[in-house]
C-alpha cells in the first residue's frame, strides 16, 4: 500500500528542495568560507604592518589577491550552469561555493582596504563588490522562495496551458455575449479588445491593473443588474457573469506569475551588469595599482 505523505514530510521535502544548495554536504562551503574569514581577522589582528595596515602593504597584497582569484572564480558560475554534472562539484556544491565564498569577500575586502576609503577607482572597485554581494544576497532569497511560489501559483499548469485557458474563455465569452443587448454585449467586447498584461515592466512587477477591463465589465453588469428582476432559466447574462469571474480568477493567476518572473529578471538586472562594473572597476584597480607599484 503507498504511503500517503503527511504535512510534515511536505515541508521538509519543499525546504530540501530549495534550500539544498545551502546546506549541501552539511553546510560544508558554509564552513570553509568562516575558516577563511577567522583566519583572515586573526591574522589581521595579530600581524604587524608599519606605519598601518593598507591595501599596498604585503599583507594587504596577499588579501587583495585572495580577493580578485575569488572573484574571477565566482564569476564563473554562468559559465559553470551550462554543464551539468554530479559528484563533489555538481551545480549545487559550485552553487553553495559560490555563495559562501563570496560572502567571505566582504571580509577579505574589507581587511585588504585596511578601513581606508576615498574617491578613487580602489574604493569604486569594493562599493561594486559590496553591491554585488548584497544583491546576491536578495537572490539567494529570491531563488530560495519564488520557484516553490510559481510552482503553487501554477497549480500544475505550464504557463503555455494557463495562457491557453485564458484564450478559452475568451471564446466562450465572445459566443455567450451573442445574446446580449448591446450595451452589455459592449462591455464583454471591451474585455476581449484589451491587453490584459499591457503597462509595461514595471505594471507587471508591481501586478497591478486598475484599468482591467475584465474586473470592470465584471462590475458594471453586476451593478445594473442589481436594479433589474432576475430572469427565470437560463439567463445569459448569469452565464457571462461566470465566464467572467473564471477569466478574473485566471488573470489574476497568469499576473502572479509573470510578477515572479520579473523579480528574478529585476533581481538579473541589478547583479549582471554591477558584476561587470565590478571585473572593470577591479581590472583598473589592478592595472592602477602595478603601474604605481
């Protein structure tokens, strides 16, 4: 007899599912990076630099170094996406990589400045790191809860199949409308003209259409119909009024998951192009540094 899953066992498998890639082999990435950054404040501390630490000391060169290699290696996890393989360097063991060690940088970062800052291409190059970083931040949360909510919000559909039933009850409502008086059948033709999605990216980031058509022909037929005695049997507009409240209930689904798409895809264009801004902003910094050396 299959066992039927309980509550709990739901919960456990849909953080396993999404929080995998940080606690990957018992949280181990976790606990490299902290070694990394213990053994960079301990040494920090206790290693004497004259007159100050600063990023042209020895000790601030090693940091520095340690921080482009990282770097350079975290940027790689784009490139690393495209192959998929298993074992120890399987995409969610580089994934958790990736993020620990780049948390690790605002320690060694910050230690490599030696807590000295200025209007200069060395301070540009870790406000973009830190930037980064904290944008990766909001995307770990991002990618640790949108898919599990796209996933509910589609209840089994692909987004193909929920565009498709909306595409359905279009035509159902264009046929129920026949019957109609003019007036009301104006109403549905509204509903049906309209882009429901149109506004643009930031409508659809924030998932709100006050002009919807569909929620105002919904509401008008309502309202007139509130003066008017109810027809025995089977009256068309009880019929539109359903087809209706369906196509309003399946907007409303098909905006919830294209306003999670956005918010990754927001979340993209902060990230990549402040990535880039970074390897430019460091290249100078390198290049600036060597050249004064």
């Amino acid at each position: 007899m299959a066992s039927v899953p309980v509550p709990g066992d739901v919960s456990r498998k849909t953080v396993a599912m999404h929080d995998g890639f940080l606690r990957h082999a018992g949280y181990r990435w976790l606990k490299i990076a902290s070694a990394i950054m213990l053994v960079s404040i301990v040494s920090y501390l206790f290693i004497d630099v004259s007159p100050r630490h600063n990023g042209g000391s020895w000790y601030g060169y090693t940091l520095g170094t340690i921080g482009a290699l990282l770097i350079l290696w975290l940027t790689m996890l784009g490139v690393r996406k495209r192959a998929m393989t298993p074992g120890s360097w399987s995409l969610k063991a580089w994934t958790s990589a990736h993020i620990y060690l780049g948390l690790s940088l605002i320690v060694i970062g910050t230690l490599h400045t030696g807590f000295q800052f200025g209007w200069n291409i060395h301070t540009a190059a870790y406000a973009f790191m830190m930037i980064v970083i904290i944008s990766g931040i909001f995307g770990i949360w991002f990618y640790a809860t949108i898919p599990q909510a796209l996933s509910d919000n589609r209840d089994e559909m692909t987004e193909t199949e929920m565009l498709e039933n909306l595409r359905s009850l279009d035509r159902q409502l264009h046929e129920a409308a026949q019957p109609l008086s003019a007036e009301h059948a104006a109403l549905v033709q509204q509903s049906l003209e309209q882009d429901p999605f149109g506004g643009g990216f930031f409508r659809r980031i924030s998932g709100k259409y006050p002009n919807c058509e569909t929620r105002r022909a919904q509401a008008d037929l309502r309202r007139e119909r509130a003066y008017q005695p109810r027809m025995g049997g089977d009256d068309p507009l009880d019929k539109v009024d359903a087809l209706l409240q369906k196509k309003e209930a399946t907007l409303a689904r098909v905006r919830r998951h294209l306003r999670l798409k956005a918010m990754l895809q927001v979340w993209l264009f902060v990230h990549v192009p402040m990535t880039f801004a970074l390897i430019a902003s460091l290249s100078a910094h390198i290049i600036s540094v060597f050249f004064y050396w």
